[in-house]
C-alpha cells in the first residue's frame, strides 16, 4: 500500500506486509523505516501490516494509524505520532490501541484505513475468512467482521475512539455501533469519489 499525508506532494510511505513502512524521498527510499513493526505481525495468507491512514491535521498533530494482524492472527488498528525530532521517522512511544478485532481465519482481514471527506476513519474489516462466510459474520450486526466502520479515533468517554452519532446503527442496542455499512466479504480496498 502506498500514501501520503494530507498537502504532501514529494514524499511517499510504502507499507510492505512482512511489517514496515518506508519513506520513498525524492524517489529514493530511506535506509531506516519509517515504522518496523516486523517482530509483531503475522504474514500468512492475507495477513500482515495492510495500510497506513494519516489524520487529516497531520501537519500539525503528527498522529497517524496502522492496520496489521498481529502474532496470534488478530486485527491491530494502532494510533502513532511521528518522532519530534525526525518528521520521517515514527514514535514507537506514542503507540495507543484503538481496536482489536478477533480473526477466525488467516483470509479476508479486509485492512484499509482511510479518513474520508467528514474527517472521520473508515476501516474495512472483512469477513473473517474461509470460504463462503461460514459464520455468517457479513449479515451479523453484533460483530465488526464484514464490515465498514466508522469512527472518530479519538478517545472519549474512557473508550479509546469515538462512534458518531450518524452512524447508522448508533442508536441500535442489538448491533455495533461502530458500524457503517455491512454485508461485505472482504473491504481490502476503497476509495472516496
């Protein structure tokens, strides 16, 4: 996967899957990553580190977040800031956790963070895997699997992200709240029109 914060135009970030973010500078890649989380993430299958979102204030706040699948196979969404004294470089010490999601199967993890055009975090998290959704998870609104969420990743209320209240199913005591849109097999990618 490959992005840009917001109002950047020259330098890229590769995420590559075994674990690592790459700054390309001025076409050249950097010798040090940007993030090594390579020692945390599980790469069978559809596994690994999946993408890269930065807020849309990322200039000011330098907060940004990873998707990945950790050791045991999980979804990880991770807060960072990047260091102080090297904007090309993250702080491993501002690591916050915003959302762990268990995976049943090394297939369909979805993985795709993106801030659409209201702010707010959308990730695609897909069905959990196997073949033909033998859990049913898609169609299930107590789970995220299958899914698209939204969510203002910062913390309130002793949570560590915020549901907006125009979430459809914000009001819904038997479904997530997190949830945007369902029924998905595997949202790995998506975009904004």
């Amino acid at each position: 996967y490959v992005a840009q914060p917001p109002g950047e135009n020259e330098d890229l970030y590769v995420v590559e899957k075994e674990g690592r973010v790459v700054v390309v500078d001025d076409g050249s890649p950097r010798r040090e990553p940007f993030l090594d989380l390579s020692g945390e993430v599980s790469t069978g299958s559809e596994q690994g580190l999946l993408s890269i979102a930065f807020a849309p204030d990322y200039e000011r706040s330098g907060r940004f977040y990873v998707d990945f699948t950790d050791r045991g196979g999980d979804t990880r969404i991770q807060e960072y800031r990047r260091a102080e004294d090297d904007p090309l470089r993250a702080d491993p010490a501002t690591r916050r956790e915003l959302l762990r999601i268990e995976q049943p199967f090394e297939n369909h993890n979805g993985g795709l963070l993106l801030f659409g055009p209201d702010e707010l975090m959308y990730v695609g998290a897909g069905d959990g895997g196997s073949a033909g959704d033998p859990m049913s998870n898609g169609q299930d609104l107590s789970t995220l699997l299958g899914k698209i969420l939204r969510i203002d990743p910062t913390p309130g209320g002793g949570e560590p992200y915020r549901v907006p209240n125009s979430n459809p199913f914000a009001g819904d005591e038997d479904a997530r709240r997190e949830i945007y849109s369902y029924g998905l097999r595997n949202p790995w990618r998506f975009t904004f029109d």
